[in-house]
C-alpha cells in the first residue's frame, strides 16, 4: 500500500511503534518494522512524500483491510 506522508510523520510513527513494545530497523529510506503480531517492511521517497508499506504477516484473525487501515492512520 501507498501513504502519502512527510518523513517527520514516518519518523514519530517508527517511534511509537517502538514505545509500545515493536521493533524498528532502519537503513536509509527502507526498512522492517513488527508489532502486535504485524511484520512488515516500508521504503520511503522523499522527494514525493510517498511511503510504501508491505504487510508480510499479520493475525489470522484480523482482516487485512483492518490492518492496512490502521496503518494508514498510524503513519499520516
């Protein structure tokens, strides 16, 4: 999925999601994130303000839509 973001909105996201127990790597403008039993990866272009997210696991229980909103909420 795509989120049109500002790398200060992708950088606070990346903290809470740390704050509350995730994990966070980094490396330039992409990396992984898991929490709350989502694992996923992210590569952000700066020069169009455009972050894609790839969800690679998530709950058997949560509907993927479910978890694409969130996210799109978490990060913008």
């Amino acid at each position: 999925m795509q989120i049109k973001t500002t790398l200060e909105k992708v950088n606070e996201a990346l903290s809470k999601i740390q704050d509350n127990g995730g994990k966070v790597t980094v490396q330039g403008s992409a990396g992984a994130f898991s929490i709350q039993g989502v694992i996923g990866r992210f590569f952000y272009q700066e020069h169009a303000e455009m972050l894609t997210v790839t969800i690679d696991e998530k709950p058997w229980l949560v509907r993927i839509e479910r978890v694409e909103d969130e996210i799109k909420i978490f990060f913008k």
